[in-house]
C-alpha cells in the first residue's frame, strides 16, 4: 500500500470509530431519556451506558440539551427523509395522485423505524411522543425545527389531492393522523393482547393496510 493509501485507510478508520462512538453515545441517550425523561437523565449515566468517558460526551455535545437535540436530530433526519423522498416521487408523476399513497409516504418510514428500534424498547418513539406533546419551550422549538417543515408538505399534499379540503382542515387531519403514527410507532405488543394473537404490530405491512383506509376516511369526510 502506498503512502496516500494507507493515510487515507487511517483517515478513513479515525472516521468510522468516531461514527462509531457518536452512534453509541446517541443510542444510549435515547435509552436514557426514554427512561428517565429529560430532567432525570444524567450525561454521568449515558456515558456509562455508552461505554465511553464521560468528559468525551462534553467534548462533543458540550451540554445535555445539545445531546437531546443531536439525538433527536438523527432519527428525525431518518424519518423525515424517507417521508419526503416517497412524497416528492408521488407528486412528480405527473398527474394527481390518489390520497392513499400520500397517507402511506406520511406512516411507512416512522413505522418502520419503530419496528426497528424495537430491540430498544421503542425508546425514541417514547421520546418523540412526548417531545410532540410537551409545553415546554425546549420541545417545541424541537417539533418546530425537524418536524413543522415536513408536516407542512404533507399539509399541502393533501390539500392538492383532495377537493374541498380547506387548509384548516388539512391541518386538523394531519393532527390527527400524526397521533395515530406516534402511537403505532411504538411497538408494545398490546394489539395481540387485545385481539387474542390476531393482530401484530411488528408487521408494517400489516399495520398499513388498516391505517392507510382509516386515515383517508378522515381526511376525505373533512372535505
């Protein structure tokens, strides 16, 4: 290997394991948060958590509302992207789409992210439900920055699609549709309970097929 080569290997190794480290301090963070809430989750608790110094936290988030944020930002950037990717190739087509694919764009990538980080207790689905639902300042300039630019696109979207639908009640349906992605997000286990087995919410296909129809029916009796 030659000189170039192997500085850019080391580069490129001193890369990964920062990634590395940042992905494990953030993983932990969620863990924590979830558990303890903001006030009650201690930088001293995630760092043990992640397996690394706890000065090393400070060196790169410097505080604890900086990590909240950075641990929000990551999975809020996951999440989002993927809305807005299967949005703008619906509304590209060419001519208007139906609202059924619009309402699946708006829950596939939350619910899949869910299912996923099920292996943690669906711990940043608990963050985001009550970072949603807070009154405190700090949550709702959270919602405000990574979710209200989204939101407004699928506001749009479905006033576009569908007739009649006012802007006010657009908002009101992408409201109402959000809670029941917040709440499908998590996957507790309680749909089997309550249907005998019948039910499963570790299946997004599954769940979409019966939330897709659901919301539509609001939003078009809104219209």
């Amino acid at each position: 290997m030659g000189q170039k080569s192997a500085k850019a290997a080391g580069v490129e190794t001193l890369s990964t394991a920062k990634e590395s480290r940042f992905d494990a301090i953030l993983d932990s963070a969620e863990t924590v948060f979830a558990r303890s809430g903001y006030e009650g989750a201690t930088m001293r608790e995630i760092a043990e958590r992640a397996g690394v110094a706890q000065g090393l936290i400070h060196y790169h988030f410097k505080t604890k509302e900086v990590l909240f944020e950075a641990m929000v930002s990551r999975r809020s950037k996951q999440i989002n992207e993927g809305r807005a990717a299967l949005l703008d190739r619906i509304m590209e087509q060419g001519e208007t789409p139906d609202l059924e694919p619009i309402v699946e764009a708006l829950f596939r990538p939350t619910i899949e992210a869910g299912i996923s980080q099920a292996s943690n207790g669906g711990a940043f689905a608990q963050i985001l439900v009550s970072t949603a639902n807070s009154a405190q300042e700090r949550e709702q300039l959270l919602t405000e920055k990574y979710y209200d630019p989204i939101a407004q696109k699928f506001i749009s979207a479905f006033m576009e699609v569908q007739p009649g639908l006012t802007r006010a009640n657009a908002v009101w349906a992408y409201m109402f549709a959000i809670g029941v992605g917040m709440t499908m997000m998590a996957k507790t286990g309680r749909p089997a309970r309550l249907s005998d087995g019948l039910c499963n919410d570790g299946d997004a296909d599954e769940m979409l097929i019966k939330i897709v129809p659901f919301i539509c029916s609001g939003i078009r009796a809104l219209s």
